[in-house]
C-alpha cells in the first residue's frame, strides 16, 4: 500500500510560512533541490491544498520553456506535468486540467482508496491547511521536514489539530550546507 509523505519547510520555532503567509525565508538551492528530486523520481503522484495547488499550477506548467530556466526548473515541470495530481477543496469546483482529482469530503474514506489504488507514494508538499486536516486523522505516514535556521516568532504554525498522541521514528537526517536540517520521520502509529 502507498503511504502519503509530507515535505514541508519549516521555521525552527515551528512555522511553515510568516503571519502574512509569506515563504521568503526558506532556504532553497540546487543542493536541496537534487536531494528532494531524487525522492520525487520515485513516485509519480503528488497531493495539493487548493491554495498550493493552484501556485503550483500557475508555474511548474510552463516553467520549462522560460528563458532562464534552470535544470531543476526543467525536470521538475517534466514531472510535474506527467505527475496525477490529488487537491484537498471544500471549494474547489471549476474546471481543473487532467490527470487531476478532487477531494472535498469523506477525507479518511478518500485518502485510504487513493493509497490502495496508487502503485507509488503520494507525495505531499507544503498545503499547510491540508496537512492540518490530514494530522487530525492521522493519515500522514511520513514526514520530511526541511528545518530552516530562522525563528519567525509567529506565523502558521505546522502542527495544529493533531488529536491524538502521534510517536515518530528518525529515519534519517541530512544537514545542508545552508544550515537547512531535513529530519525524515515515520510516523509509528500508522500500520
């Protein structure tokens, strides 16, 4: 069965974006890049909140074919493109492009038939609310969170609605050279 694995940058005091919802502080180079890259090779499906999603969507379409587009920028607008797209909307009605789903309701129900039906991992990125909705159900079965070194003292904060008790397992951490930490995590509650 799939799992659902969530990458998120995060402050050191907790926080995946400013008070505005800003993400100006968030240490991203080609070094993180090719560590993040590698995992996403390995996966082809990939799970939004709406919010994320359509950022996403208004620029990894045609990132490619700017013309200051890096390697990066190319490989992944060529994953992305070919990427099934989940989107997490209680709003989200319009038109939407192929080879992408819409989740509103039934979230538990929903995410346990994408993971049976879904032959690689789903990989999650950012969406701050959705991962929220997904702590609160405890469907998220790992975590890579890419601790920056910055306090913001206020801001989303990364963990809210969680319910229950949740123990994580360290799988592996990776210090970049920028002093970013990404701690890999599974969670221990998840069969």
């Amino acid at each position: 069965m799939s799992k659902i694995v969530s990458f998120v940058h995060v402050s050191l005091d907790g926080f995946v974006a400013s008070s505005n919802g800003g993400l100006d502080w968030i240490v991203v180079n080609d070094e993180i890049f090719g560590y993040v890259e590698q995992r996403i090779r390995e996966t082809d499906t990939a799970l939004y909140g709406r919010v994320t999603y359509q950022m996403m969507e208004s620029y990894w379409p045609t990132a490619a074919d700017q013309p200051a587009a890096t390697r990066h920028d190319m490989e992944h607008a060529r994953w992305y493109k070919q990427a099934r797209k989940i989107v997490l909307s209680r709003t989200m009605r319009d038109a939407h492009p192929a080879n992408t789903k819409i989740i509103s309701s039934n979230l538990t129900d929903e995410i346990a038939q994408l993971k049976r039906s879904t032959a690689s991992d789903i990989l999650m990125f950012g969406s701050p609310t959705a991962t929220h909705a997904l702590m609160a159900e405890n469907l998220i079965d790992e975590y890579w969170l890419f601790v920056n070194p910055i306090l913001l003292g206020q801001g989303v904060p990364l963990f809210k609605g969680i319910k229950n008790r949740t123990a994580l397992n360290l799988i592996l951490s990776k210090t970049f050279s920028s002093g970013v930490v990404c701690l890999q995590y599974e969670n221990k509650n998840r069969p």
